[in-house]
C-alpha cells in the first residue's frame, strides 16, 4: 500500500503531499490522522529550531504551518458534513 499523505522536509520547508489518485486525493479518517501526523513532524521541526535559535528557519516554518493548519481544519470540517 502507497502512503496516501506523503511530507518531505528540506530546511525550512515542508511539503505534504496528498497521494491517493485513485480516491481523487479525498482524505477519509485515516488520510486526516496521516495529515495531523505530517503536521505535527513539521511542529517539532519548528521547535528545534526554537531551540536553536534560528530565526529564519522559525519564520519560514511557522508560514509554512499556518497553511498546513489551514487546510487541516478545512477538511475535517469538510468530512464532519459528509460524515
């Protein structure tokens, strides 16, 4: 089986990717869970770099997440109406 939310980490950006063609990329519950668990990976990035203190890679993760955010709570508000 083919990961159907893929994340890929380089530096400061992270990329998620919906992956399941076949399904139209719609995210059922166990797409939502691999979402929120993309998200998270890139929240713990973000607080090593808190910890590191590197302000640019803060700056460029925290935009990057706003709009991981975002979508997330879009498509589970999405999926609670079809639910």
């Amino acid at each position: 089986m083919t990961d159907t939310v893929l994340l890929a980490i380089d530096g400061p950006r992270a990329t998620i990717t919906l992956n399941d063609p076949a399904k139209h990329n719609r995210l059922d519950t166990v797409g939502l869970g691999k979402l929120r668990e993309a998200i998270e990976k890139v929240e713990a990035d973000l607080e090593k770099a808190r910890s590191a203190g590197d302000e640019k890679k803060i700056a460029e993760l925290e935009e990057n997440l706003a709009s991981r955010r975002s979508f997330l709570e879009m498509a589970e508000r999405a999926s609670a109406d079809y639910s």
